[in-house]
C-alpha cells in the first residue's frame, strides 16, 4: 500500500494558517475604522496572490497550488481588515508570505513525484494524451499505408511497424503492459488538491479494423 503521508505536512501547514488566523482575529480584532481599510485590505490581497502566482504556477497536466496561495491569501484579507495595528499587519504579510511560498513549492515537489498529482481529472486527460500520440502517428503511416486490417489489440495487429517512422507507437509497441492511473481521493484532497496516485488496471489500445486512414480516430483502451 502506497504511502501516503509526505502530503500531511501541506494539509497541516494550511489548517495551521487558518487556526492562527481564528486565534490573532479573536484576541486582536477589531471593527475596521474608516472605509478605506477594506480598500487597501483588497489591495493586500491582489499584491499577494499576484506576487506568488508566478513563482508557483507551472504548465502541465497536475494540476496547480490554487489553495496554498488562496488560504493564505484569504486569511491574511481578513487579518488586514480587522487588526488596526500596523506593525502586526505587515509581520503577518511577510509570514503569511512565506509559508504560502513554502507549501506552494512543497505542492509542486509533490506532484512531480510517482505518487502525487493535483488533477483529479488525470487519469481521463493522460488517456487522451496517449489517444492523441497514436493517432497522428497511425494517420502519419496511413499514407503509405493502405491496408485493411481486421479487429484487434493495434499491437497484435502492427508488428511490423516497428521497423518504420512511427516515433510514438513504436515506444506503445514494444511496452510491455500499459497501466491506467488511478487516483486516490485523501481526507485533505478537498482543500489541499493533493490527490495520490496509482496503477490501476492493465489497458491495451483496441483497434476497430479497416484501414489506418479510416480507424484511427476511433481507436480506444480496453482492460485486457
């Protein structure tokens, strides 16, 4: 059973926050003076979240450190509204700051990892990546390749594409065994948007028969 416990620390940093929040709001807190408190409040809150945005966020498929700038983000919004001490306000910025940047960095080290991702929508979205590889590359030899085959596993019926220029299938084709991922829902995945992951059942690539040209597209994974 897989291990999952490296993502508690992001969970317990987050509700670390909002519990410090709760404790600095109760034993400082007060009715905000004059309006423009909330205006620069809602300032505080864009310069936060835009200055960490581009530190954290990254391309890919897994997904994005939203709630480790927005928790911290929302917290310290309250805190900059409702403690009138200046010099409180600014250390709890910079605090605030820095464990954000902290538990974002640590969301994104996570999810590069065997085990972790931060899309839940993973597994669907890597099957259509795969979809995608195959296809162009069997619509690539379907111009030189015209013949018709019947239904099948596509690696059964095209072994001698192996010796051709079919850069992504021939990496499908001489793989073993293909894993759908499956993920793993943990009691924090609803406010961390950490989620685990796994290898879920063995899948193969079913090809409908007919020609390349004509089938392709409609190609699927099948549990073997």
């Amino acid at each position: 059973m897989t291990d999952y416990m490296a993502s508690n620390f992001n969970a317990f940093g987050l509700l670390l926050l909002v519990m410090a929040t709760a404790i600095i709001l109760w034993k400082f807190g007060r009715k905000p003076k004059k309006i423009f408190i909330i205006l620069l409040a809602i300032i505080g809150f864009i310069l936060f979240t835009f200055a960490l945005g581009p530190r954290l966020f990254t391309s890919g498929t897994n997904g994005q450190p939203i709630f480790q700038i927005m928790i911290p983000a929302t917290c310290l919004f309250l805190i900059l509204i409702f403690i009138n001490n200046v010099a409180i306000k600014l250390l709890i910025f910079v605090l605030f700051f820095l464990a954000s940047l902290t538990l974002g960095q640590h969301y994104r080290d996570l999810v590069k990892t065997e085990i972790y991702t931060g899309n839940s929508n993973l597994t669907e979205d890597m099957l259509k990546l795969r979809k995608t590889f195959i296809v162009y590359d069997l619509l690539n030899e379907a111009r030189i390749n015209d013949n018709k085959y019947p239904p099948g596993w596509l690696r059964e019926l095209l072994p001698e594409v192996k010796a051709k220029a079919l850069k992504n299938i021939i990496g499908y084709l001489n793989n073993r065994q293909m894993h759908k991922i499956e993920i793993v829902h943990l009691w924090h995945s609803w406010f961390t948007g950490l989620y685990g992951k796994t290898e879920g059942e063995v899948i193969d690539v079913w090809f409908p028969g007919g020609t390349l040209k004509d089938s392709a597209e409609k190609i699927e994974f099948r549990h073997i």
